[in-house]
C-alpha cells in the first residue's frame, strides 16, 4: 500500500499510470493504493495511513 505522494518516488508517471489501467495498482481510498485486493485488512490500514499522513479519506 502507498499513497499518491509515494509512488512517484518508485513509479515514472507513465508507468503509475499504465499499473493503474491495467488493475495491477488499485485504488483503495482516494491518495491510497494497493497492489492488492483492497479486504477490511488493507482498507483497516488505509485509516491508519490517514490519521498518519492527513491524506484526506472519503468513503
């Protein structure tokens, strides 16, 4: 899991582009992202990265 902010230190913008297209990076909240199926886990983790980042989290 990332969040916007991150992948482009990893991603060219084509790429993250390209990996969002093709489902290999979903999105799980807007500014968060999973390379896997976004379960209660990974969408329990994207709140943690919420209160940690002050990504802002809408349902």
């Amino acid at each position: 899991m990332a969040t916007t902010a991150q992948l482009p230190n990893v991603l060219s913008r084509s790429r993250l582009d390209a990996e969002i297209r093709t489902g290999e990076l979903l999105k799980v909240w807007p500014g968060v992202y999973s390379a896997a199926e976004p379960d209660d886990d990974i969408r329990s983790r994207a709140v943690e990265i919420y209160s940690l980042t002050g990504i802002r989290l809408s349902a």
